[in-house]
C-alpha cells in the first residue's frame, strides 16, 4: 500500500501541487471549507503537517478476491494536536477498502501544521492506494 498527502486547492485537486486549510477555533468546529495555496500559505508563515505514524491499511477479503486496486482519496482534517478527525471519502473505490481506509487514518498522528510556530488545525487530501501483490 502506499499513500500520498496533498493539501485540498479551492478549486480542484491537483495531484502534484499541496495547498493548505488553516482552520480558526470556530472554523475547526465547523469543518470550514476555506482554503489557501501553499505557495500563499508559506507566505503567511503556514508549515505542513508531517506524519509521524501512518500504518498501511489493510485489503478486505472481498476486495482480495475480486481483485480490486486503486486509490480511495479522503479529506482529513489534521487538528492542533496531530489527530485526524472528520475523514471523509472523496473519490470512492470500494465500500469495503473505503471503509478500511478511514479506519486507518484516524488512527495516523502528525506532526501539526504551525503558522508564525503556532500548531494551526489543516484539512489535507489523502490518497491510499490498494495494490494486490
């Protein structure tokens, strides 16, 4: 397995380029969608979070022995703290892999994003991909 972060851009999903969220404490409740590109992100002093434990997630027996691959993308929001919370699947691959996927990241922890060297909540695209070897 392997995955990718991204940040999410206000208007698509770039698979190369990473674009940043800072969430305010009211926003962070919300889940606001408000987003900043990294390039614009740094110029306001917003660092990315970096994973410091990301497990690969597991293939469902259905999905074995359908020989189902891909990716499954979700939308995480990495708190102040380094948790993952409101994972959401953004491009579907399988229920089952979807599912394993979103079990898998909630329990990742990060390193979080800081802005001016303050932890700052950030919402992140996640891609996992599913490989049968």
């Amino acid at each position: 397995m392997s995955f990718s972060l991204r940040f999410i851009p206000c208007l698509a999903v770039l698979s190369v380029a990473l674009f940043g969220v800072p969430l305010s404490p009211a926003q962070e409740q919300a889940a606001s969608e408000e987003t900043y590109e990294v390039h614009k992100a740094y110029e306001n002093g917003i660092t990315a979070p970096k994973p410091l434990y990301h497990p690969d997630p597991e293939y469902t027996d259905k999905a074995r022995k359908k020989k189902i691959h891909g990716t499954v993308q979700l939308s995480i929001i990495v708190t102040r703290e380094g948790t993952v919370r409101d994972a959401k699947v953004t491009t579907s691959l399988d229920e089952g892999l979807d599912q394993q996927a979103i079990d898998t990241v909630n329990k990742w922890k990060f390193q979080p994003a800081t802005k001016d060297g303050k932890p700052v909540p950030v919402r992140l695209a996640v891609e996992m991909s599913f490989n049968i070897r």
